[in-house]
C-alpha cells in the first residue's frame, strides 16, 4: 500500500465532500421552502415521484457508468431523510 497516494487521495475525498455539503445545504433550504407550501402531512410523501427519481437515477447511473446500486441507495436515503425532517417540522395550517 503506497500511503503518500492513500492520503492524496482521501485529500480529494475531503474536497468533495465539502461540495456536497454545500448542495445539501442548498438542497434542505428548498425542501423547507416545499414544507412551508404544504397544508397537510399527507403531501409529505409522494411515492409517485420517488419511484419517478429512482428510476431516472438508475438510467443516469447507467449511462454514465457508476453502479446503479450504490447511487439509488444514496437516493433512497438521502429521500427518506427529508421525509422525516419534514414529519418532524410540518406546521399544521
């Protein structure tokens, strides 16, 4: 194990890192503003939709080569975690 390319390497992981949690930020700023639209906890969960993402994250993973498993998974949970912080913030109107 060459460990000077190990540490690169993880470098470039921390980079990255720090960009997603940029998007995720952004991300949970328009999922607050989609709660504040919805009148009742039963708009929370469009299962519809999700099936819609997954599906189209799928061929994306595909197309670009990247293991549909792995992304759908990140999907999935990335989904069901806005759908509890919505459960856990919703405001009857």
């Amino acid at each position: 194990m060459n460990r000077k390319k190990l540490y690169i390497a993880r470098k470039k992981i921390d980079q990255i890192d720090r960009k997603i949690f940029s998007l995720v930020k952004k991300r949970t700023r328009v999922v607050q503003y989609m709660l504040r639209l919805k009148k009742f906890k039963s708009q929370i969960v469009d299962h519809k939709r999700i099936n819609e993402i997954l599906k189209n994250i799928k061929k994306k993973s595909v197309k670009n080569k990247i293991d549909p498993k792995v992304t759908q998974r990140i999907w999935r949970s990335m989904i069901w975690g806005y759908v509890e912080y919505q459960r856990r913030n919703f405001k009857e109107k």
